[in-house]
C-alpha cells in the first residue's frame, strides 16, 4: 500500500496521521499513527512530529516508535502566480478593518509597536479527496512547508507554511525573520514600502535581542525578498551557535513571534485574546518534527509557523489569515491583504 492509499485508509479509520513535505523538496512524508492515543509533549525529548497550538489547546506529537513511516516522490506542474480578483466579505471586512483600526489606536498610545490581528473565513464545501488536496497544495507552493494533518481529538489541518520557527541540529540553531506583504507579480525588481521594512525589522531585533541570552554567537544575512505563490515577504536569515541544546527553553521564549503576535509579545498577546473575537486554535502555533529527520535519520528538530492554513470541517473548510499593523497601516490595505493570502488557499479547493 503507498503513501497515499495509507493516508486515506488511515483517515477512514479516524487514526492519526500526518503527510508532509518540506520546503523545495519532491519527496512526501507519511507518519502513521498505529493507535489512537493522543500524546502529549511535556519536555521537548520526545521524537516523532509535533503539532502545537498557537496559545492553549493540546501540544501533542506523532511519536516515531508507534508509527509507520512511508514516502512517496511527488510530480510538479507549473502554476500560474496571476493574481485572480477574490470575492470581498462586506461583513468579514468590516468587523476586521474595525479591528486594525483598535490596533492602530493601541498601536498609538504606546501600548505595543507592533500587532498581528487575524480573521477566520468560513467556506461552504466538502473535501472528497485528501490525496488530491495534498498533491495540489504541494503543487501550488513548491517553496513552501506543505502538511496535512488529523487527529481525532483534534481535526484535520491543510496548510502551506513559507516561515521557519527554527532548526536545532547539537547547539547550531537556524531561524528566520519574515513579515512584511505583497502582491507576486513575478517582478524581478523588489521595491518594499518602509512601514513593511518597519514591521520585518520588528521581527528580526526580537528574534536577535531573544537568542542573545542563550547563544554565544549570532549571524544575520541582509534582508531579501521570499516568494510564497501570490505574495512576497521580507526575510532575513539568523544562525545561532547555543551554549546548550535547551529546546523547550528556546521554543517557549521564541513562540509566538512578533511575526504572528506582535512586540512586546506578552502585551500584543494579551490585546490579541482579548479582541480577535474566536480562537486561533491551531492557526499561528507550530508544527514539524520534533528531534527526529524522518528524511535522513538524524537527530535534528526542524520546526515551522503554521500559516496559510485551514482546518477542514465535515461540510465546510475555516481560513485563518493574518497581517502586521504598526502605527503607518491602512485599515483598508490591511483587509485587502488578508485577501491576496487567502486567494491562493481556497484556490486549492476548487
């Protein structure tokens, strides 16, 4: 049986399961639960593919040792990054553009410097087929960290994620800085507006300022330009050398980024569940594996933000999308935004 009759056959028998692949690469993962067991992750040693929320909720992993491994080489074709015009939700747009407004107001009288208020669009539909699904999302974003997910306590989570949390292979740790938007026109020339190199500086000084207590040399590259399908970010590169190989420590203080929270964290937090109105639940936590490279058998922990997501329900499909307010953001700009995110993932249902 391959990988993507196991995936099926595991998600009618309501085991857990995940399928994926990581960015650049043609080769799927398959990790099969045997059990339906839901296991917790309490110290960070454990090893399999973790799945964390993105405030409260299970933290739990696929363990390796009750699980069955398969991979599967995958097929690309290409795909068109044209930008095609999204249906606007009057009612979704306000109750948002309202939001950015609030963060604004905050934003101004120096409660935080930076917030990342998110919305939840809900869409009418059945997914049939998760083999098919996977292949397109992997075919849509080549570039990206594709998944799909599902355990019975949870649900079941798709997603194509541009952002790494970090990679831990000893004490050498690897991570990005990603924030700012816009549209991929496919131009070869880049030209960023200063609020987006505002908001991705935000993020690489939080990043740098928390790795600097735990790390006894730390290298940044200069910021580029990271293509994710129809939108682009500013990205810059961080290695760090650790004086100890302390994984829960690192994740506990790097997890929520500004990138998907804000700065101060604990303070844009603290706005965020008081505010967004629902909750994230898995949207903006963390996924990957966790002490364990199912690709080459090592003992590395390669973890991603999970974004560009969407939890599928019985008859329907939640998308959860995102953007950065500083004090210079528009409403409205904002709102299109989330827009130009989701285009690309409800492309994938039709």
């Amino acid at each position: 049986m391959d990988l993507f009759e196991s995936l099926n056959k595991q998600y009618n028998s309501k085991k857990p399961f995940v399928v994926y692949k990581k960015a650049n690469s043609t080769q799927a993962i398959g990790i099969f639960q045997e059990n339906t067991n839901l296991y917790p992750v309490l110290n960070f040693k454990e090893k399999g593919f973790v799945f964390a929320p993105f405030n409260k909720g299970n933290r739990f992993y696929i363990p390796l040792e009750n699980s069955i491994i398969k991979k599967v080489d995958l097929e690309f074709n290409a795909v068109s990054n044209n930008v095609t015009q999204d249906t606007l939700d009057n009612d979704g747009q306000n109750s948002f553009e309202n939001l950015v407004t609030k963060c604004i107001v905050s934003i101004k009288k120096g409660d935080f410097k930076k917030v990342v208020p998110s919305r939840k669009q809900s869409i009418e539909i059945k997914v049939k087929d998760l083999s098919l699904l996977f292949k397109t999302l992997c075919n849509t974003y080549p570039t990206a960290f594709c998944s799909i997910m599902f355990h019975p306590e949870i649900g079941l989570w798709c997603g194509a994620t541009p952002e790494s949390l970090l990679t831990l292979e000893g004490s050498s740790l690897k991570t990005m800085a990603l924030a700012g938007t816009q549209v991929n026109l496919g131009q070869d020339t880049v030209l960023w507006p200063e609020k987006e190199k505002q908001e991705q500086e935000f993020v690489t000084e939080f990043i740098i300022d928390t790795l600097k207590p735990y790390s006894t040399n730390i290298e940044c590259s200069k910021p580029f330009t990271k293509r994710a399908a129809k939108v682009m970010h500013i990205c810059t590169e961080i290695n760090a050398e650790l004086k100890s190989n302390d994984l829960k420590t690192i994740i506990d203080a790097l997890h929520p980024t500004p990138a998907v929270c804000g700065l101060p964290k604990s303070e844009s937090l603290e706005f965020l569940l008081n505010n967004e109105g629902y909750n994230r639940e898995y949207y903006a936590g963390y996924l990957g594996e966790l002490n364990v490279d199912f690709y080459q058998n090592k003992n590395t922990t390669d973890l991603y933000v999970n974004l560009r997501c969407m939890a599928i329900k019985q008859d329907r499909v939640d998308l959860f999308i995102g953007c950065g307010v500083t004090i210079d953001s528009d409403p409205r700009l904002e709102y299109l935004e989330t827009v130009n995110k989701s285009s690309t993932m409800k492309g994938i249902l039709n």
